[in-house]
C-alpha cells in the first residue's frame, strides 16, 4: 500500500515581524466575524426587519464560519498555502464588498453568511505559523499568533460602533473589504515558498479529521478540554450580558462592551503560556489555568451583585480560559507536522460546538436560577475538565511531553 510522506522539513524559523504580521492578519480576519453584533440595532431599522431578525445575521456568518473551517482549512494541509491564503483572503474581501451595498435584508443575509464562509484565512495562519517555527519558538510564535486573534476579537465590536456612529454601518464593511485586499496583497509576497505536500483526495482528507481525532487520545483528550472551555466562556458572558443589564448594575450596551476590554488580559495571559509551552511546562499549566477558571467562576458566583467581585471574576476568566485554550492550539498544532490544518480544524469545530453549547446552557438556565444557576453549572463543567486533566495527566497527556509519533496519512487509515 502506498503510504504518504511527510515534506515538512526543518523550518529556519519566524522573524518576529513577521510572526507580527500573522498575528494582524488573523485579529482583521476574525474581526469581520463580529462587526455586526454592535450594529443589528441600525441594520434593522435601515432594512425595515425586526431586532430578532436581525440576529440571524451573526447566526448565519457563524455557521458559515464553521462550515469554511470543516471543508476549507483541512485543504492547508495539501495545497500550496502562499497561493491559498490570500486567493480565500480575495473572495472575502469580495463578500464584505457585497455586504457594503446589499440592497436588503435577504440578499445581506447570504452576503454575511459568505463572508463567515470566506473568512478561515487566520485558522490556516496558525498551522503555517506551527510549521515556519523552530520546536524552540513555537510556544512564543502560536501563543503571539492567538493573541492578535483575541485582540481582533477584542477591538472589533468597538472600532465597528465608532465607525458607525460617524459614517453610518455599511462604511465598517467598505473598510473591512478594503483591509482585507490590501492584506491578501502582504501576504501573497509575505508568504515564503514551501515544500510541495503530497497530494490527497479531498474526500479522503475530511474523513481523517475524523479519523485523527477518534483514534489519537491526546487528540481526543484536547479536543474535551477545548469544547469544555469555550461551552464555560460562552456561558460566562451570555449570563453576564443578562447580569449588566439588569438592577442593580442597569448597564448600557456601550457600558457592557466597556467590560469586555478586561479581556485583554486574556491576551497577556496568551502571550505567557506560549513561553511556558517552550519551557515543557504545558501539562502543569492547564492545570493552573483550569484551577484559575474555577476560582473565577466561584468569586463571580459569590459576588453577583457587587460591580468589583464581577471585574475581578472577568479578568480571571479571560487569563484561565485564554490561556489554556492558547496552549491547546499550539500542542495539537505540534503533534504532526504533516496534518496541522486537519488537528487544527478538530480543534475549532469542537470549540464551535462548546460555545454554542454554552449559550444555549446560560439561555437555559437563566429563567431557573438566573446567576448563580449559570456559575454552578459552568463551575461544574470545569470540575470535570480538571477530573480529566488528573485521569489522564500520566497517560494521554504525558504522550504530549515526548517526542509524539505522526499521525497516519490518510492512506495508512483504515476507513
């Protein structure tokens, strides 16, 4: 049978400029995912919908979104990335253009349902970044790639009620079409030349996503830490946009939004652990990193009423959860060179499929026990994310402290 080789030789490593450059790249990338949360308020009115319509719009870019990441970014694994990265960059840039003149509700609808689909250029980064890397300095280089996508995260519900603000909400898409072309022109000259990767029928490449996440237990015990976390986040601040806004806080959406800048820490806290990963330090700090979420859910579930307990608990939260979830990406981004987009792609749909767990958990409970019902499940949820860390902290996490044998192309795979 013929088996598949692996092409990826020794990277010379990343300057740090451009590892900067990823790290834009992805936070303007991720950025377009959420332009429209700020704004649904003047689309409905603009477009003559209702409020609750003009929500789908964020549903429909997020399940384009995870669509791309399942059928698009296995394909970094295979095809020539310096060509692939900016060509995905174009029609994205293409579809926010679309989205700047849609005439209607409908025809933005599909217009933002393609700019999710067309938006998967960052999660192609972080592989690339995974292989241009030295085993030295990928902790650093992953850690400072995921931080611009918090960043872009961050900064782009502010930058897109600003814009609007002054030059109405379809200006935030003619600027973000417009930095999107530019950055697909960078990163076509940025790119370097890489090896040719053998050729895989894209059929066969879906299924060992599959097939990888299934049969490796480090894998598998990643893929559970990751859904755990985001299902926690997403819970997290679902609630707390319910907490804010009533008494005795009664904050606006602005003054919500305000809070949500505490998670810059988050970012520092990214920037940290991708050293930690460099120093083999990885195993410990999920832990710690888990440990640090639990206290926060406890101080903010303790405190639900008083304005500091809850900044303090935010800013735990933000370093816990980001800072694990940054070291998630990097292991399973290091356990096979040849199949980093296929791992990484296993990595975000479970994510996906936490967070939207999350929030359909806090919209579930909140009727019930309101806060504190929220804060008790999610404390649980981490409890059994630490259970697992010490079940499996000498079996399938110690696999990831050694040199981790490759997956097996998807030839080698039994289908």
């Amino acid at each position: 049978m013929v088996t598949s080789t692996d092409n990826t030789a020794r990277s010379p490593g990343i300057s740090p400029g451009f590892t900067r450059l990823l790290a834009f790249t992805g936070g303007a990338a991720v950025g377009n995912l959420y332009w429209a949360q700020p704004l649904l308020g003047d689309i409905a009115v603009a477009l003559s919908v209702s409020p609750d319509t003009a929500g789908l719009l964020v549903t429909l870019s997020q399940l384009g979104y995870a669509l791309g990441i399942f059928l698009i970014v296995p394909l970094g694994d295979t095809l020539n990335r310096r060509r692939m990265i900016p060509t995905i960059m174009f029609l994205c840039s293409l579809s926010l253009g679309a989205s700047a003149v849609a005439p209607s509700f409908v025809v933005l609808l599909t217009t933002l349902a393609l700019v999710g689909f067309t938006n998967i250029a960052g999660q192609l980064l972080i592989p690339l970044a995974g292989d241009l890397a030295t085993d030295e300095q990928r902790g650093r280089v992953v850690g400072t790639v995921a931080s611009g996508f918090l960043v872009g995260i961050l900064l782009s519900r502010t930058v897109s009620g600003i814009v609007a603000d002054t030059f109405g909400w379809r200006m935030i898409y003619v600027a973000a079409a417009g930095m999107m072309l530019v950055l697909a022109v960078i990163m076509s000259r940025a790119i370097p030349v890489l090896p040719p990767r053998d050729h895989i029928p894209y059929g066969r490449l879906l299924r060992s996503v599959l097939q990888a996440s299934i049969r490796h237990r480090p894998v598998r015990v990643i893929l559970v830490f990751g859904a755990a976390l985001m299902c926690v986040f997403t819970a997290f601040w679902t609630g707390l946009t319910f907490l804010l806004a009533e008494i005795p806080f009664s904050f606006t959406a602005f003054q919500i939004g305000l809070v949500s800048l505490l998670g810059v820490l988050g970012v520092i806290g990214a920037q940290f652990t991708g050293r930690v990963y460099d120093r083999g330090w990885s195993i410990p700090a999920i832990a710690a990193g888990l440990a640090i979420t639990l206290i926060s859910l406890v101080i903010s579930g303790l405190s639900g009423s008083l304005v500091a307990g809850v900044l303090v608990a935010v800013s735990l939260l933000s370093v816990g959860v980001q800072s694990v979830l940054v070291l998630l990406q990097t292991l399973i981004v290091s356990i096979d060179p040849a199949a980093r987009s296929r791992l990484n792609t296993a990595l975000i749909v479970a994510n996906f499929v936490g967070g939207a767990t999350g929030s359909t958990v806090a919209a579930l409970l909140w009727p019930i026990g309101r806060w504190t019902a929220v804060m008790g499940a999610t404390a649980l949820i981490v409890l059994f994310a630490l259970t697992i860390w010490f079940l499996q902290r000498r079996r399938s996490l110690a696999e990831l402290t050694s040199t981790s044998p490759a997956l097996p192309a998807p030839d080698e795979i039994s289908l």
